[in-house]
C-alpha cells in the first residue's frame, strides 16, 4: 500500500494533477471496505475477535 501512495505522490508532482492521488485513494478505500466486510478474516482466523 505504501508504496502504492508513493508512486501516486510521485505522478502527481511530475503532472502537477491531484488525480493520481485520488485514483489510488479510491482503489484503498475499495480494498479497506471489502476487508472490513470480512473478505480477510476468515482466511486469518480472526472471527470473532
């Protein structure tokens, strides 16, 4: 993930365009989101918890 961002803050300097940081921020919140609605934790036993 980190460096995800970092790519994204890289091309948004050099295009001088905040989209590169939006794009990877929608592309974590899609990934947080399916993660929170127990997409992972099955696979790591933390049920439950």
């Amino acid at each position: 993930m980190i460096s995800a961002l970092e790519g994204a803050e890289v091309t948004a300097q050099v295009s001088r365009s905040e989209e590169p940081l939006r794009a990877v921020g929608r592309q974590l919140a899609r990934l947080v989101g399916a993660y929170g609605a127990g997409g992972a934790h099955g696979a790591h036993g933390a049920v439950g918890v």
